[in-house]
C-alpha cells in the first residue's frame, strides 16, 4: 500500500463533463478529458483522494475522480467512482479505459494545479 509521509492540503473542484466545453452531442473519451483539465490549468488527483472523500461521507450522490487510472484484478484501467445509495457511501472502480466515453452530466473532482494558485 502507499502511503504519503506527511498530510498535504489539496485543493479540489468538481466539475460535470458539460462543463469542460465539449460539443453538446459529444461524449469525450477519458483522454479527452484528462487533456483537456491540463489546458485549464487542473491536474489529476492522487488515487487516496477517492478514499478521503469517502472517509468524509462529503461529496456529492455520485463522482468520478479524476486520477491515473489503476489496473483493476482483471487488467481493466478504471479510477474511482463515490456514490450514494440509501444514505450509505460507496467507492467501486469502474472501467476508464483511455478511449471510454463519458455522458455530459458525468461528474468528476480534480485537483488545482499548484501552480494556478495565486500567493
């Protein structure tokens, strides 16, 4: 397991699919979209921030997180996605192959770059 050595203050923003300025009717692949946070200044999460927000019961009924996709037990690339059912959190790992196509309404959390950051 990896752990960090010390905690590290990590600033968030969700964000729907929608809202990354795709044409209306597209659905943009995970490349696609991981390009495109790049060009507005985001980064990809580290994986634990799906296990933090979990811990934290904080997020939305459902989001996607925006990390380097990790090989599942059957070779699968997928992220994590959080969801809500009857009241209870829960993180699964679905699918998110580089050429997986995404709905408008998909939410995913990102990380601002520390870089964008103004002092």
């Amino acid at each position: 397991m990896l752990f960090r050595s010390k905690q590290e203050h990590l600033d968030l923003i969700h964000l729907e699919v929608s809202s990354l300025g795709f044409p209306k009717d597209e659905n943009p692949t995970t490349d696609e979209i991981y390009k495109r946070i790049q060009e507005f200044g985001l980064e990809l999460c580290p994986a634990e921030i799906g296990l933090s927000l979990r811990l934290q019961n904080s997020t939305s009924d459902s989001i996607y997180i925006g990390m380097k996709q990790i090989t599942d037990r059957g070779g699968h690339p997928s992220v994590f996605f959080l969801y809500r059912d009857d009241g209870v959190f829960w993180l699964h790992g679905p699918w998110a192959t580089p050429d997986h196509e995404w709905h408008d309404s998909s939410e995913f959390v990102f990380r601002l770059s520390k870089f964008s950051k103004r002092s």
